[in-house]
C-alpha cells in the first residue's frame, strides 16, 4: 500500500492470492481519492484469493472445485462463537456477531497443520512423492478434508498415480466431485510450476520464506489458513512484482519480435459491436490497477475445459466469476472487463489468448439474464442489470489469418453514479459441502478492487476486524461514489479531428474537385470486420485495378466476397505476377479489364505452399519474394504511370509486428514508388494509427502523419469517397433491348465479364448524375470539342446533337443505304452475316458506324469490339453471352448488332460466331459491321464479297452544305472553332492546299530538335505508316521532361504550347504496353522496321528491363512475319537486303545507312570494286567500315547467332552468311556487325573470338 494509505485489513494479516485472473502480485494503492478501509498501517489483502470458493458457491450447483487455487469448503464447521454472520450484513444493519445461530464458515486450525505447512519439504517432480507426500500436501496446502487423504493414502496414491489420475478415477476411489475437480487443477498447476523457470522462482520463495518466523491467521480462498500460505504468497508477490510492474514496457520492447509476445489491442471499452478479432497465442496487455476509475481495469480467466466439466458446470464458473469480479467494480466504482478465454497465469503466459470453443452465445446470454437476482440483494438487482453489460463474444483467428473456432467471452462493467448512488454491493453465495449429509451454507461477501485483483474484505476470521471494516465501509463507498461522479462531471478533451475529412478529399483527388475515372487504384488491405463490410462498398465505384488482401477468407465473407456480388473480380496469387513476360501477364490475367483480387497470405481452403495461409513467420520465408516481384510489376510506369495510380492501404487492426506482411508489402511499395506521394494510409482508429507510424518510421525513416486518416469512421471515409466520385457519364440502371419490345436489366458484374465488347444499352446517356451536375455545360463544351479536333467519336456526341436547341448530327449520304443493308434482318438467312463499310484514313467511316449503331440501339443489342488485342473465339464466346443474356426457355432472340474496326480477319471471326450458334436454322442473330480502312475505297467494295458501302476523303454538296452549317453553330458556342483541326480539313472537302497551309502557319517557328519537335516528329512519323496510332501520356511527358506530373502542376498541354492544338488526349482500353504496339497486327513490315530502328540499344546502352527485350523481340517476329506475308509470293527465294547499320555513335546517330557507307568506301574504291567488296563480304575488312561499324559481342548456340545484352538477355540474329557458321553445333563466343532489313535484323561478318 502507499505510505499514505493504510491498509484494509486490520492486524498483521495477509491473504494469499492464487486466483486464475490474477497478474501482479504486490497489491497497487487505491486511487488517492478513495479513503482507507481499515484501521491498520502493516498489512495487506489478498486479491481475489481472499473470496470464498468461486466455483463451489452456488444456489443449484453440484459440489465442485474450480481450478487455480479455488479450495472446497469440506472441512467447515459452525463457528457461531467467534464469528458473525456473513450474510447479514450491510452498511445499515446492525452488529449481529451476538446472535445465537449463525451459519458460518469454520476457520482452519492454525497449530498443527500450519507448522505442517510450514517446515513441509516436497521433491521439486510429483512424480517422486511418497503417498505420504501426497496426504500432507492435500491436508497442508489443499485444505482436503483429512478424511478424504487417508483414505487416498490407504489406497497407495504416490504422486506418479496422482499425476495419471483423470475426474473418473477420483470419483470411484471415493473423492466426491468437488474435491476431485480441486486436486486435479492443483496437479496441473503444480506441473505447470515445475518447469524450469517456475522452479527457479520457487528456490527465491523458499530462500526468503526461511527468513520469516510470525505465524498468524490471514483470509484466503476458503476463507482462513495459516500464515505460511500468506508468507509464501507475500513472497510470490516481491518476485513476480518486476515481472508485471515491467509488462507494458516489456511488451513493447519485444513487440517488433514475430516470435516473442505478439501483441493482440484490446476491444474498446463498452463497444459490444467494436471491429475487433483477437490472435490465437498472441497476448493481450498485462493487467494492472486502475489509473483512474473510467480507465477499465482488466481480469484474465481460462474457464474450466467442457471435456473434464459438464455445460452446467462451465456456466457456473462462468457466472461465479463474472459477477464477484462485476460487484467489485461496481463498490469500487471502477470500470472493468473480465476476459474468459485468456490465461492468467503470471510469467511468460500472462495474458496469452487461448480462446473457448462455445456451442451457443445464447447459453451465456440467457445464464447472465437468469443469474443476476441469485447473486445480487432484491434491492440492487436492476442496478446490476443496467451496470453490468451483457457478453460480448470476440473471435479468436488463426496465426495463418483464418478463423477459428474458438471465441473470448468479454463481460464490461460501467458503475455510474448516477446508478449506483452511494450503496454497497453484496455478492450472496452458497457453498456446498462435501459431505452429503450437511447443508449448503449460504455467505454474504463485499468485493472491492485492490489493484488489479478484487478483495472480499468481510472473509477476515478476526472478530475485531470485522466489526471495524463494517464501520468504515460506508464513508469509503461514499468517497468512492463522490470520486466517480467527479470523474464523469469531468468534461472529456476535445478530440481534434485536425480537418482530416478536407486532408482526405485533398490526398484522394490530387487537389483536384473530383476523383476522376482515369484513376487506377491499387487497394491493400488485411482482415476487414464483419460490422465494417458493409462501409467498404465503396470499392465498387471505383475504378480498382487490383487489391492486394491479407484475408485468407476474404472470397468466402469478407471483403471480395462484398465486391464479387456486384463487380467482377479474377481471385489471383503473387506469384501470377513473377514472370517476366510483361504482356503474357496483363493477357493472362485480364488486367485492365477486370480487378486482379489478390491473396497476399493465400486463400483458405488451398494446400499448396504458393496458396494456402501461412503465418507471418512462415510468410517472411516463403512468400514476401513473390510480393516484392508483384509490386514491382504493379508500380511499373510502363503499366501503371504515376499521375494515373491511387494506393490505398486500409489498416483495420493494429501492428505491432515490425516484420508483418502487411507493413513488407507497404516498404515494398514505397521502394517502388520512391516515397509516398502516390499513397494514402486510412487507420481504423488513432491507436492503429500510432502502431503504424511509428513501425513505418523505424522502416523507413519518415513520419506519414500527414499521409494518414485515422480519426474519421470507414462509414464517413466511405461516405466522403463516393461523394468525390466524378459524376457518372453513364445511367446507373442499363437496360438491353429484348423480345416483344421488353427491355431485360445488364448487371454491372455480367457486363464486366463481356470484357471485349463495349455495350451501347437503349437508355444509353440518359438520366445521368452528370445532366443533373453544375459542370454540365462545360462538360458538353468537352465533349464537342474533343470531337470535332480529331478525337473519336462518343455515344454523347449523338446525344448532345438530338437535344432542344442542337443541330441534328451530320447524316453522311451513305447512312441511309448502309442503315438499309442491316435493317430489316428477316431478310438473312445464316445466323450471322457480315455487312462491311471501307473508307479513306481519316474520312469519318468510324464515326458513320457508330451513328448507325446508336440509331438502331433499341431495336438490336449493340456493341463494338474494343480490344483489338482478343482472339476471335474469345469475341465470339461474348457476342453469345450477349445475344442469350435475359433468356431462358423463351423463343426468339433479339440480334446482336457488333462493331469490329480494322479487323485482320473477318471471315475468322463469323465462322467463330456461327460455330457457336445452338440452333443454326434460326432467323439471322448476329450482324457483323465491319468497317475497314483502305486507302481505295472503291476498289474495295467492288471485290468484296459481303454487302458493303463505302466512302472517300470527298464531300457531296449536300455535306458541305450541313458542315459549314454546323460550323456556324460551333462559332456560336465555342471561343476558337478554328482550332478544330479534323472538322476544318473535313469541312473544306480534304483540301491538301489547306492541310499544308495550316501545317505551314503553325509549325514556322518549331524547332525540330527541341522537345516539342522531337514529339511532333515522332508522332507524325509514326501516323505517317499507321494511321491512328498514338503514345502513352507518361511517355510523352517523360520525353518533354515532366518528371512528376501527379498533382498535375505542369501538363503535356502546357509544355507543348503553341502546339498543344495537334494533339489529342484520350483514354484507350488497351494498357500496360508500350503502345505503337497496336500496329503488331499490320501488314506494313515498315512500321515494324521503324519500330526495331528506334528501339535498339546503342553502344553505351543495355537492355535495363526484361519488357524493353520482350518489345524488340514482339516486332521483330511481326517484321518477319509481315515481310513474308507481303514479298514471299514476288521474290519467294530473296532475302531483305539492310539499308541501315548499327553504328558506335548515340542516339539517332547510332543509325548509320548504307548509303553514307557507300559514299566513304567510293573515295578510294570504284562501283566496280564497291559491288564485289559487298558481294563477298570483304567489305567488312576495310578499316574504314571497322571505323564506322560497332562491332557486337554475341554467342554462337545450335547453329544461331545470338546478340547478348547482360547475362539473361540475348536476341536471335539471322547470319547473313550461313557460310559464317561452323558445324558441329559448337557453342561459341562471336562477334559481329548488324544490319537491319524489313526482314528483320542481319549479322554481317562474323567472327569467332576464340
């Protein structure tokens, strides 16, 4: 106790403490506002050892011991002479210790068996005692009525025989129930102690023990036993002090430790429904006193095991130790939580959660409900309702992150004052006794908190004292009940939001007002609770590129299995991420057209060490590689540029864990990144939030504070998420066309399966969040103008032109027939037809196809092929899906109307279609339009072999005259209509004498080796061999020197003023790829040409990245391929011959051609000589080609030529010469001259190093 504060007991007396929810073992002072209850200054009460037995009292209960020092009352007898009765009492009654009848407990004898206790030597293993032994140590320390010990003793009970007893053998040796249920406990106990540690802090005991030599008689769990017990508890508790008193410190020292002391946070206080899942093994805080009396304290208690108990039994205990440990808290006016399920032993077990297996939390419920009025005065039953709260069942999880089957039963104590008043709480029990022919005993006990332990201060034997404590108690209530009204008056501190909901909008938009589709989120996230899915919805309006889950049961009720009931989402594992073939990955997995989900920990139910759950030990080992090769791979700029990538990371639990797999995946990330600013940490709370960062600063030396939200709720984070959401362009509710003029439903989910086709739906445009929205005006402004520049055409631009106001969108002359070849579909006869549309590069025939398709949207199932990428079975296998979704047995279907632009093989892709057809002798279902671009149109049509149209670069009058009407309408509506490149060119009928004036007037002053004029060059060079190419935005601003354009602060746009006004920004379905590669299915083998040109390394260059080889080596195979495709049939035995040589200079100058060869070589040689050096190669003798030339270093395999670059990466070269090859298959180091031909590139003048 404080100085200031005598103790509560009078005399000299100590009570042991040996109850199971026990943890420190020196008692903590009251709070200093509480008044002392007792008269003396020496000495010292017991914890919850000083009740009586907890689980033998009870008003039905069979006679039983409950384990962890919880002693029978066998050997009681009426002691109406020298004690009061203890269930009379309460502050106002009077002093009935003069009563004649009192039903009492009998105090143990203090002479003979306490010296017994005292001088009694045990050998340190049970499995050495005599039987002597084991009588003594029933008799001496289990207070076994003598009767019962004799009679074990008659039957040659040794300690090995006592160690192999089970409840059963007690029972038919003639132990009754209770006694046996205490000895069997004891056993464990004392087996637990025996260990090493423990038997070390047992020597301490016996060493100090030896110096004490007062006897005297001191409370303990049966109510009296001799001072021995004391002394040896008084002792325990000087040992076991440091050990707890150091705890918290203890706990964070070792917390960064995956072995020692995982740390689980505790449930918050009074918060049945609070996010919470506790770790199996893993250990809750050690318990302490009170800090002050809203500050709950915490008891730790492991109910009996139902497989040596009954249910009765087990609820017994349950509500035994409940309600003592609730009537505590409410005398001392304390919050408090009792545990059930976590050990409470002290030393390196404390606190470990170990968990119940519970067949109904209704039993527990229903026993709270049932029990209070037999625990509690009639007077005080309502009051312990209201303060006492009812069970709360927290789950415990595997180390692996899957569920158990396992709970931690949790009862909160909250005794306001406004409650409890000034009254005293008495605990009524009956102790059974263990012989059959007595009479339950009924007592009255006053729990009060000591520290981190409860107290029955009426168990002290001495009359005197007694009498004393019921005095006083009073006026300590009442300054107890006066402390506590203080504490609640006490006006709690503001908690400051520190505007965290305007840092959240901030961090999610890039400063922006809204978050806008072209974001891709990458979402991290471990175990989200049950009580919080609900707020996690939000991930289903944005646009989620992948999310890494640390739930290994996420599919089956957690967060996928939210999203997967109405977003499509592939279930993936890391190590689907580990090769090394860019575009194989993003094809395979279907990136960018559906959300990768991703096991991080695997997924519950797999076996395989890649898939099934593991522990953060056994993650760190096996699988944090695959992690840190998939984060690399997501954070690539190739894939995902950084201005176009969100990282939210939800924290929902906290970590304490420095080597957690959810923190090496965040340090992944951030190596990635280089830093933070593409990340956004959101923490469930500020105590997460305080793990986080200080575990993320030690990991990576910087504070993330302001790159964190943790005050909000996930109900407000998710609220304000969706709030910031751009405005929807699209209705929310699609609808398809269908039989009999009905419409049938799209579902988000089945239209994102149809990843190949963009739907045109009849409502289509209408009754959008965006009509209703401020910005609608300049929206529309966007949209036209966007259009009319050379952008492509949208859905909204025929919207736009059919409301109030508008002109109607250009009808070109051929609409009308090629409406006609579609409409009526009666009129074929194979299930799928094909109607095709050719025209000139740049003459509006896409734009005339999709006005078609949105003129006939109701009366068929629209859609056009986005990915130019997809086979022609995977097309065909979603045109069904479309033509069938909505149906079931009914007849009839409504026809599918699909746009395919460009396609490389026409005649493929319908016979896909009609192979898939179940009924081929139905009425036409599918219309394939099939529009095409061909520089003669005419020619086209002629020798087509379906129905066609076509168009050319050339106005009729009747479109001049519509297009220089909508010129005046633009004029009106937008500030500088000239600017709108591709509607001029169009609306002056394709004059080139306008082309080149205004390429002329725009481009004077550019100068072509800045950085805009390296752009434009590229661009033109590119579209000049396929038309419509384009470049990713981050290459283009990586070329202009726009190093970090994530806020935004600098633009494309800005950097390339004054000719911002020839370029187009839009967003295309393809990703992830370097993307002059949509021309990879060309037949032009100069597109190919140009491509391997400006792609190969030059002399100080290497191949950094696995993906730039993969890019090489793709237009390489498609030069050859195209070459062939195009040439084989008019020289089918020639090869390309090169024009350009890899030279020793950078850049463009590495690119040497074969006429500057010829030019050096004509100083000195005649054409002659010049055609007989190049045809026997002895040109690459003359030492001014070895001046000029970079000779390269490669390998000789298999009778290839191989160019190395590192030591993984090398490229198939074609000799030019096979007469430069040995035989015999020899694998040799070489070296060699390149040239590059449409074929491909060439090895010239080989040579063998060795």
């Amino acid at each position: 106790m404080s100085p200031e504060r005598p103790s509560m007991a009078s005399g000299n007396t100590r009570s042991s403490r040996k109850s199971a929810s026990s943890t420190s073992a020196s008692v903590k002072s009251f709070s200093p506002e509480r008044p002392d209850l007792s008269t003396r200054k020496d000495s010292l009460i017991g914890g919850k050892g000083a009740s009586p037995s907890l689980s033998s009292m009870s008003p039905e209960r069979p006679s039983m011991a409950s384990g962890n020092t919880r002693h029978p009352r066998s050997d009681r007898r009426s002691a109406s002479t020298t004690s009061p009765s203890l269930q009379s009492f309460s502050p106002e009654r009077p002093d009935l210790s003069t009563q004649k009848h009192r039903n009492v407990l009998e105090p143990f004898s203090c002479g003979k068996h306490a010296t017994e206790d005292e001088d009694l030597a045990l050998p340190q293993l049970m499995e050495e005692w005599t039987r002597e032994h084991v009588r003594d140590w029933l008799i001496t320390h289990l207070r076994i009525s003598q009767k019962v010990a004799e009679s074990l003793y008659d039957q040659e009970t040794s300690g090995a025989c006592l160690m192999s007893f089970e409840k059963q053998d007690l029972l038919e040796l003639g132990v009754p129930p209770a006694p046996a249920l205490q000895i069997l406990r004891q056993v464990e106990k004392f087996h637990r102690r025996s260990e090493p540690s423990a038997r070390h802090q047992d020597q301490d005991l016996e060493r100090i023990t030896e110096d004490r030599e007062e006897t005297q008689t001191v409370t303990t769990d049966s109510g009296f036993h001799s001072e021995s017990a004391s002394v040896e508890q008084e002792v325990r508790d000087v040992v076991e002090e440091p050990i707890i008193e150091n705890s918290r410190e203890h706990l964070q020292v070792k917390s960064l430790s995956p072995v020692k002391r995982p740390v689980c946070a505790l449930r918050p206080f009074d918060k049945s429904n609070a996010p919470v899942f506790y770790t199996h093994h893993h250990f809750l805080p050690a318990v302490t006193g009170p800090s002050n009396l809203l500050e709950p304290v915490h008891e730790y208690l492991l109910l009996p095991d139902p497989e040596e108990m009954s249910q009765k039994e087990v609820l017994f205990e349950f509500t035994n130790e409940m309600f003592c440990f609730a009537a505590s808290c409410m005398n001392s006016r304390t919050n408090g939580t009792i545990h059930f399920g976590v050990t409470d032993e002290p030393g390196e077990e404390h606190g470990q959660i170990r968990g119940h297996k519970i067949s109904s939390e209704r039993l527990y419920s229903e026993v709270f409900e049932s029990h209070v009025s037999k625990y509690f005065d009639q007077l005080h039953i309502n009051t312990a309702r209201s303060c006492i709260r009812p069970p709360v069942f927290v789950q415990v999880q595997c180390e692996d992150g899957t569920a158990s089957d396992k709970w931690v039963i949790e009862v909160d104590v909250v005794p306001h004052y406004s409650l409890t008043q000034e009254n005293v709480f008495y605990t009524i029990l009956k102790i059974p006794s263990s012989q059959k022919h007595l009479q339950k005993s009924k007592i009255e006990c006053l729990f009060v908190r000591e520290g981190s332990r409860k107290v029955n201060i009426l168990a002290d034997p001495n009359p005197r004292v007694f009498q004393d404590k019921i005095k006083e108690i009073q006026e300590k209530v009442k300054c107890w009940a006066s402390a506590r009204r203080a504490a609640e008056e006490k006006p709690e501190p503001a908690v400051s939001s520190e505007h965290q909901g305007h840092r959240l909008k901030q961090l999610i938009t890039r400063g922006q007002d809204s978050l806008t589709n072209s974001i891709q989120v990458v979402v991290v996230t471990d175990k989200c609770h049950k009580s919080q899915l609900e707020f996690m919805d939000f991930l289903k309006e944005l646009n989620l590129f992948s999310v890494l889950d640390f739930d290994p049961e996420s599919d089956m009720n957690g967060t996928c299995h939210l999203y997967r009931s109405d977003r499509a989402a592939n279930l993936h594992f890391p190590h689907m991420y580990t090769s090394q073939d860019r575009t194989s990955v993003i094809a395979k997995l279907n990136l960018f057209k559906q959300t990768s989900w991703v096991f991080c920990n695997g997924q519950a139910g797999e076996e395989s060490d890649s898939e099934r759950p593991l522990t953060p030990s056994e993650w760190l080992k096996k699988r944090s590689g695959d992690i840190n090769s998939m984060v690399s791979f997501l954070c690539s700029p190739d894939l995902l540029p950084k201005h176009r990538l969100l990282i939210l990371i939800f924290i929902h639990s906290p970590v304490y864990d420095i080597s957690s797999p959810v923190l090496e995946t965040f340090c992944a990330l951030y190596r990635s990144l280089e830093g933070m600013d593409n990340m956004l940490c959101i923490c469930k709370d500020s105590e997460v939030f305080r793990e986080w960062k200080k575990l993320v600063e030690i990991r990576c030396k910087e504070d993330i504070s302001n790159k964190c939200i943790y005050t909000l709720s996930l109900h407000e984070i998710s609220s304000t998420i969706k709030k910031l959401k751009e405005p929807q362009t699209r209705a929310s509710r699609r609808f398809l066309p269908s039989t009999g003029s009905s419409s049938v439903l799209l579902e988000k989910k089945e239209e994102e399966m149809m990843t190949d086709l963009e739907i045109l739906c009849e409502n289509e445009c209408d009754k959008t969040e965006m009509e209703t929205n401020t910005f609608f005006e300049e929206f529309k402004k966007n949209i036209e103008e966007e259009f009319y520049r050379g952008g492509q055409v949208s859905w909204w631009n025929f919207n736009l032109a059919e409301q109030r106001g508008s002109l109607p969108f250009i009808k070109r002359d051929k609409y009308d027939e090629l409406h006609q070849l579609i409409c009526p579909v009666q009129s074929y006869t194979s299930p799928c037809v094909v109607v095709s549309l050719f025209h000139h590069p740049g003459c509006g025939g896409t734009t005339l196809a999709k006005h078609i398709l949105w003129s006939l949207k109701s009366k068929f199932r629209c859609a056009v092929v986005k990915n130019q990428m997809a086979t022609t079975k995977e097309i065909a296998l979603q045109v069904r899906t479309l033509l069938t979704y909505g149906k079931q047995d009914q007849p009839g279907y409504t026809p599918v109307l699909l746009l395919v632009d460009n396609w490389y093989d026409i005649g493929d892709l319908k016979q896909c279609i009609i192979s898939g057809a179940t009924d081929r002798n139905q009425p036409n279902m599918v219309v394939i339009l099939n529009c095409e671009r061909t520089q003669f149109p005419d020619e086209a049509s002629r020798h087509s072999d379906h129905p066609n149209v076509f168009i050319s670069a050339k106005l009729s009058s009747k479109e001049k005259d519509l297009f220089s009407e909508k010129y005046q309408e633009l004029k009106d509506n937008h500030d500088k209509p000239d600017t709108f490149y591709a509607f001029m060119i169009m609306k002056n009928d394709f004059s080139k004498d306008y082309i080149s004036d205004l390429v002329n007037n725009i481009l004077k002053d550019l100068d072509v080796g800045s950085q805009q004029g390296r752009l434009l060059s590229f661009l033109a060079l590119l579209n000049t061999y396929v038309n419509g190419s384009y470049m990713s935005l981050s290459l283009c601003e990586e070329l202009m020197g726009i190093r970090n354009p994530l806020w935004r602060q600098e633009t494309l746009e800005d950097k390339m003023n004054p000719y911002s006004t020839l370029l187009i920004t839009f967003t295309v379905e393809e990703h992830g790829t370097y993307q002059a590669r949509e021309g990879t299915r060309s037949n032009l083998p100069e597109l190919y040409y140009l491509c391997m040109l400006l792609m190969w390394p030059s002399r100080d260059q290497t191949l950094k990245h696995f993906t730039e080889y993969n890019n090489i080596s793709t237009y390489i195979r498609s030069a050859k391929r195209s070459f062939h495709k195009r040439f084989s049939f008019i020289f089918p035995s020639r090869s390309a011959i090169a024009h350009f040589f890899l030279g020793k200079s950078n850049g463009l100058g590495r690119i040497v051609s074969k006429a500057k060869l010829d030019q050096i070589l004509q100083e000195s040689k005649s054409t002659d000589q010049l055609k007989t050096l190049w045809h026997t190669g002895l040109v690459w003798g003359d030492p001014a080609i070895q001046e000029k030339l970079l000779r390269v270093k490669g390998r000789s395999e298999n009778g290839d030529i191989y160019v190395t670059y590192g030591t993984n990466i090398k490229i198939m070269i074609r000799p030019a010469y096979l007469g430069d090859i040995r035989s015999g298959y020899s694998r040799e180091d070489v070296s060699f001259y390149i040239g590059f031909t449409l074929e491909g590139p060439v090895a010239y003048g080989v040579k063998y190093e060795n």
